[in-house]
C-alpha cells in the first residue's frame, strides 16, 4: 500500500466572541489500495431484419457471455440481466432516416468478486462490437480499513499544523473543538486507473481514494 499526505491549511483567529480564539486546519491524505472487485453495467445489442430474428440474435449472444464468463472462471451469479426490449432501429442516409430493422438489447450488471481474469474479460468484450460497457466502478475490500487509518493520520496531519501555526501567532494549542470528515470523490480516472504489469511490483488495478478532515482547535495565552 502506498501512501502519501498532503495538507491544505488555513488558519483562523476569531476573536467574534470575548476571549474565543481558535485555528482551523485541513489535513488531507491520499491513499493507494489494489482493487479486487468490479461492479459493470453492459448493454448487448443485435440488429436483424425481423423482430424474431434479432430477439434469437440477442439470445445467442448472451448465451455467448454466459459461457465466456465460465470460461474465464466466474460464477453464473456475476451477471443479472436487468432489462431487455426490441425496437425498430434506424440509419441515417443523405439526411433521410432509413429503417434497418429491429434493434434487440439487453442491459447486464456484472459483479466480480475477484479481478483474476479482468483482463481477459475486456479484450473480449473490446473485440466484439454488439457489447459496450456503459460504466465501470472498481473498489477494493481494504478500502473500509484504508479509510479508517487515513481519517487519523489525516487529523493527526491538521494538529501538526495547528501547534505550528499556534506558535508563530505566540499561542497555544488547546483541545480539539469540533472535526468534520469532508466528502471528496475523486475522478473515476484518478480513482482507478489502467492495468498495470505486474512485475512493475504494484497492484495491477490500484484505486486512490482521498481522506480530507477541517479541524477547529482552541487557543490560548503562551
């Protein structure tokens, strides 16, 4: 695991009520953990003439992942099919819009409890056109513990500012006022990035997630 602390700092002195004076800190930490599991939402679509026909296509096709998804070791409970329909699907052509046939498609959630044969099982779905991946979340199970250890060292982070910051307005560090744990979601593409090789020594899909606390310390005469 690898992890690096940054801290983003402002300090207030507020003298609004007589005798109350305080700073105010944020600490921030950046943590890297490996992802073992994945959540996906895939659509499978197949065009054909008749309604019968892309409604078998769409059948074969799921049968298709069906047994892609064995191969490649996973349970027949990491997909659910979430909804199905057949509409008539169009072209547009010199700026008319011309009848192909019937569209039949089927959204899929995909759940994998291990990224074993992750790899694998994108190249197969990037070397068939009739599946698209609409949205991807990788999460790691030391994600719990991760954050955990991330929110202390965090507020440890913003005390060390405040006792420094206390000093150069010559006061003293009192007892902690008040902690909020603010909400940062990173970008899905800074939270997990692409595959790794694994000789590079890290994990081969690592997710960043960020831990930001504002502190409020008392202050008082040196």
């Amino acid at each position: 695991m690898k992890a690096a602390a940054a801290l983003v700092l402002v300090m207030v002195v507020c003298t609004a009520f007589a005798g109350e004076r305080f700073v105010s800190t944020i600490g921030a930490v950046t943590r890297e953990i490996p992802a073992d599991r994945l959540a996906m939402t895939l659509e499978v679509a197949a065009t054909e003439m008749t309604i019968e026909a892309s409604v078998a296509a769409l059948d074969r096709l799921l049968e298709e992942f069906s047994a892609q998804m064995i191969k490649l070791n996973y349970p027949a409970t990491a997909v659910t099919v979430k909804e199905r329909k057949t509409q008539k699907a169009w072209e547009w052509n010199d700026q008319k819009r011309v009848l192909l046939g019937f569209s039949s498609s089927a959204t899929l959630s995909v759940h994998l409890l291990s990224l074993t044969n992750y790899g694998k099982l994108l190249t197969f779905i990037g070397t068939h056109e009739q599946y698209e991946i609409q949205w991807t979340r990788l999460s790691g199970s030391s994600e719990g513990q991760a954050r955990r250890s991330a929110v202390a060292e965090a507020l440890q982070a913003a005390r060390t500012k405040a006792v420094l910051l206390a000093e150069e307005g010559e006061a003293k560090l009192g007892k902690l006022l008040e902690v909020t744990e603010e909400e940062v979601e990173l970008p899905e593409f800074s939270r997990a990035r692409n595959a790794r090789d694994p000789n590079e020594g890290t994990a081969a899909y690592p997710i960043e997630i960020l831990v930001r606390v504002r502190a409020k310390f008392e202050l008082s005469e040196n």
